[in-house]
C-alpha cells in the first residue's frame, strides 16, 4: 500500500475518533440583553415562537426576583422523547435561564443535545435527525439574540453522558427514586395536580405535559421552601446553571418517579467538587421526601 494511502487512513480515523470524543457543554451562553429582563424575556418567547416551540410556563427560582426561567417545547420534540420508554419524556422540556445584573440580563440556556445525550441515551442513534433538526432550530433562533453562544458548565462525551453517574456507588439515570404507585394513572394526575395547586411543601407547578393516550405525564416543580429548597442550594453549586430548573416528577401509567438527586444534580452541575456536593449533601432527600408528599 502506497504511504499516501495509508496516511489519508490515518487521517480519517483521527478525524473519526475526534469526532466520537467531541465534548458537549450542558449550557450555552447567548449574551446580554439591554434593558429590563421583561423585555428579555419578550424578546426570547417572540424569537422561540417564531421558530416553532410552545411556552409551557416560567417561574423565578428562589422566588429571586434577578432570575427567571423559561420553559418550552414542541410536538416533533414530544413525539420522539415519547417512543423512548424509560422516562423520555423527561426531555420533552427545554428550558432558558434569565439572569439580570444591572441594566441588562444575561440569557443562556440548557444545552438540548446534552439533555438528549443524557436522558435518550442509546435512543438518541435512532431519532438522530429528527433531535438534530429541534437542536439546530434552538441554537439557530438563539443566536438572533445574542453573539456570545458559547457553552459552559463543564463538558462530557456523549458517550459518558449516556453512561453518566458521579462517582462509584451513585446512581444512574436508570436508577430512579420510586415516589408511589397509583391505583390509575388518573388518579395520579389528579393527586399530584390537587397537592401541586394547594402549594403542599412549599412548592409550586412550573408546567406539565399530561399524555393521555400514552399514560404519561411530567410535571416540573419550583421548590421555594425557605429552609431546604432553590433558595438554600441554588446559591451554593451556581445560579448561573439556573436553566438546570425546575426539577421534574414522572408519571409513566401508575408508577410516578424521579430522577435521584445526586444524578440529577451532578448531571446539571458537572463540574461540582465533593467538597460543594457536600455542603448540599440533605438536598437529594429534600426533594425525594417533598416530592413524595406531593404523591399522597
């Protein structure tokens, strides 16, 4: 074989590997927007609506008035997340995090091939093209309104994201926290929406997705407790990954779960130290207890 066939081999298979091993960043920083965050705000529901995707609520974590989180979605992106069984649906939900300083507020937003890489794992190969086409819309109607778009947060392989657990011993994606099981996935809905409504545990309803046909439903829920929630852990891993937000139970038929903390947690906040996960060791158990009683 001549030596300039063997290097143009080389070649592609370096570029090959380099691409396989291409990191992904959880978020993404668009930029600043000058004014209120209200017309930021405005400015980010216009350029996503344009593009396709339905607001499906927003809230201020720690009830902080500085921040402010954007949730959005679209039937394409429900349709795939839908097919995965195993808690896709999670990743129906994309979120922007607004965060003002001063006369301007700063946008960002979660990553959506991070979250798909992570969530869809192994599924991801087969919805490729359609995932694909939602992530360029997204990073596409961002970038009209800001020209940093550069990611942030840490970074992984997609290989690890879909393999992802912090440490040895801590959970998988595939190891969730069991909440109840219902007598029918109804009545789940109703109990969760009823104890969501009343405020139980200080929390509060972000948003839903109720799939009736499919027995699947998925509620993102503001933790404002003063003493154990947003407010108490936010501050100490990082406000800036705020589009991390809201935290997520799963209805799928009879059985409602969530993601365990010290998965859900690391997974947002990748570049956490031990030391930092330590000082919010009791939160995981917050969230699981709260989120139980939400479930009675």
């Amino acid at each position: 074989m001549k030596k300039s066939n063997v290097f143009h081999i080389l070649f592609l298979l370096l570029i090959s590997v380099a691409l396989k091993a291409q990191e992904i960043s959880p978020y993404i920083l668009v930029g600043e927007i000058d004014g209120s965050q209200e017309i930021a705000e405005e400015k980010v529901i216009k350029t996503l609506e344009n593009a396709g995707f339905d607001i499906l609520g927003d809230y201020r974590p720690e009830n902080n008035q500085t921040l402010k989180v954007i949730v959005y979605s679209r039937k394409d992106l429900q349709d795939i997340t839908l097919k995965v069984k195993d808690r896709g649906a999670l990743a129906a939900a994309l979120k922007i995090g607004l965060k003002s300083d001063g006369p301007s507020t700063k946008v960002s937003y979660l990553n959506p091939e991070y979250l798909f890489q992570a969530y869809l794992r192994n599924s991801y190969d087969s919805h490729k093209q359609g995932l694909q086409k939602i992530e360029s819309d997204v990073k596409n109607a961002m970038s009209q309104l800001g020209n940093r778009n550069e990611g942030f947060g840490g970074a992984m392989t997609a290989e690890d994201l879909r393999e992802y657990h912090y440490k040895i011993m801590m959970p998988y994606f595939t190891d969730p926290v069991e909440l109840k099981d219902f007598d029918s996935f109804e009545q789940g809905v109703a109990t969760i929406e009823k104890n969501l409504k009343a405020g139980k545990g200080s929390t509060k309803m972000v948003y839903k997705l109720v799939f009736e046909d499919k027995k699947v439903a998925v509620f993102g829920i503001a933790y404002l407790d003063e003493e154990k929630g947003e407010s108490q852990f936010l501050p100490i891993i990082g406000e800036e990954h705020l589009s991390a937000l809201p935290y997520e139970i799963i209805l799928s038929g009879k059985s409602a779960t969530m993601l365990h903390g010290r998965y859900r947690l690391a997974l947002h906040w990748p570049e956490l130290t031990m030391g930092t996960f330590m000082k919010i060791r009791s939160t995981p158990g917050d969230f699981k207890n709260t989120f139980e009683a939400l479930c009675e």
